[in-house]
C-alpha cells in the first residue's frame, strides 16, 4: 500500500448491511486518492477516515451517477447533464456530498 498512488473499494465492504473497511485504513497516507463505489451510505468507513487522512476521495455516488449517464447517452443519443444527475441523484438518496464537489469540468 505504501507505494500505491490510490485505492479503490470495489467490493460490498461499507454498504449498510457489510460495515467496516475492506483493509487497514492506518495503511493510508494523505499523498493517495480513495474511490469507492459503495452509494448507500456515501459517507463509508473507508471514505471518512480517507477524507480525515487528507486523502482526496470520489464517493460511490459518482460510479452510480457515471453508469446513468453512460447509459443515458447509449440509450438516447443525447448529452445528459452529468451534475444535474449527481444533483438529482444526492436529492432523491437523500445525501450530502461526502468531500467538496473539487472535480466540477473532470469526468466524474
């Protein structure tokens, strides 16, 4: 882990149902990026201690909003509006967004 310049969290490891970090977040350092994709909550285990290390972190939220907005455009043809989405999205969860939305114009 010490080299490594991020992590991903792709397994069930965070959801409501399976808490707790899928490793050791004390292997973090605040050098490295940590993405989740685990939407319910955004705010997993993983990604607040990340956030608090001073990792930059991409909640699961935005894979749930990026699988949308891809298949939106396969399925329509149409530019969907990719913050409108996340917007709409964090609305109808009910949730806030775990770190500052920093990635405004970056494919999130």
């Amino acid at each position: 882990m010490k080299v490594a310049s991020g992590v991903v969290n792709a397994t069930p490891v965070g959801m409501h149902h399976h808490p707790g970090t899928p490793f050791d977040t004390a292997l973090l350092n605040a050098r490295q990026w940590v993405a989740d994709v685990v939407y319910l909550p955004l705010a997993t285990e993983l990604v607040t201690a990340a956030k608090a290390l001073g990792c930059q972190v991409l909640d699961g939220g935005h894979m749930a909003v990026g699988q949308a907005v891809d298949a939106f455009r396969l399925f329509t043809d149409l530019e969907p509006d990719r913050q409108r989405m996340r917007d709409h999205f964090l609305s109808l969860t009910g949730q806030s967004p775990v770190a500052e939305e920093q990635h405004k114009g970056a494919a999130l």
